[in-house]
C-alpha cells in the first residue's frame, strides 16, 4: 500500500471508470490512463483494482506499468518541463533551453523542486519538429523556445500553479 491514504471517493471514480472496460482484454491501457488521471500517478490501489476488476493478475498490470515511461508509480510535480534532445532540437538551441530550466529552477533533469511545482525531463522526439527547439509542459506543446522565453514562461506557469 502507499504511505498516503487514496480517498474512497476516488477509487469508486476510478472503478466506474474501469467497469466499461471490463470485457475488452485490451484496454488495460486505458485503464492505467484513467488511473493516472484520477490519481495524478498510478498507486499500488489502483493497480490492485485494475487487476480484480479486469481478471489479471496484478503482476502483469504493474509490469503494463513499468514498461510504459507515460505512467509514474509515485506522485509527480505539478509541472513536468519535458525537454527534446533529439538531434534537430540540439542543434536548434535546446541545450540552451535545459541550462536556462536548470538554472531558474535550481534542478537538474531528472529533478523536481522542493515546493512539488515543476520537474525536468529530457527526452527523445516529441513529434513536434516544427516547433523546435520544444517542451511540453504536461502535454501542452511550446516551442520556438529560447532561454530568456522559457524563463518567462516558467514564470507564468509558476503563477498559475
């Protein structure tokens, strides 16, 4: 179990939620991303509820789990900065781009700040090559970016957090 109590309310959300998907064997997916979207992560309970309700064992949903880099098993920041490194973005100034992140938030990718508000990533392509250097802040593409645009932009979405 985790070591923060999950309402009641929220599991009976998360079980309606599972309860259309019950009889399609693939959809655990979908019920992962219902998980993550009620909880903000996907707890232990959840992955519990999702293998009684879908007849799997829970090893098999927590392996879903793992596998996949779009679930988290613990909870996350408010903001997740993902940053692409690919290649075209490189060469586009992304470099720049993390330093200014790392340096305005005083983390390092793979971090989050104290407070729980914002978290780096660097990852591969995010599909959106237009837009290069690009981040996403959760799944809100930016792009274009330099480093004295990202710092403002950090700095509205702080206010907004």
């Amino acid at each position: 179990m985790s070591e923060t109590a999950i309402p009641a309310a929220a599991i009976d959300d998360l079980r309606a939620r599972v309860q259309p998907l019950k009889d399609d064997p693939g959809s655990v997916l979908e019920a992962l991303h219902a998980a993550q979207d009620v909880f903000g992560y996907v707890p232990p309970e959840a992955v519990e509820l999702i293998a009684e309700e879908m007849g799997y064992p829970e090893a098999h949903v927590y392996g879903v789990v793992t596998f996949y880099t779009m679930f988290y098993t613990e909870p996350q920041a408010t903001h997740i900065l993902r940053v692409c490194r690919d290649i075209s973005c490189h060469v586009n100034g992304a470099p720049g781009v993390v330093a200014a992140i790392e340096e305005k938030l005083g983390i390092h990718a793979g971090q989050s700040t104290a407070d729980g508000r914002f978290k780096l990533e660097l990852v591969s392509c995010l599909g959106q090559c237009d837009l290069q250097p690009v981040m996403l802040d959760n799944l809100a593409p930016y792009g274009h970016l330099t480093p004295e645009r990202v710092e403002k932009l950090i700095d509205e979405l702080g206010d907004g957090a």
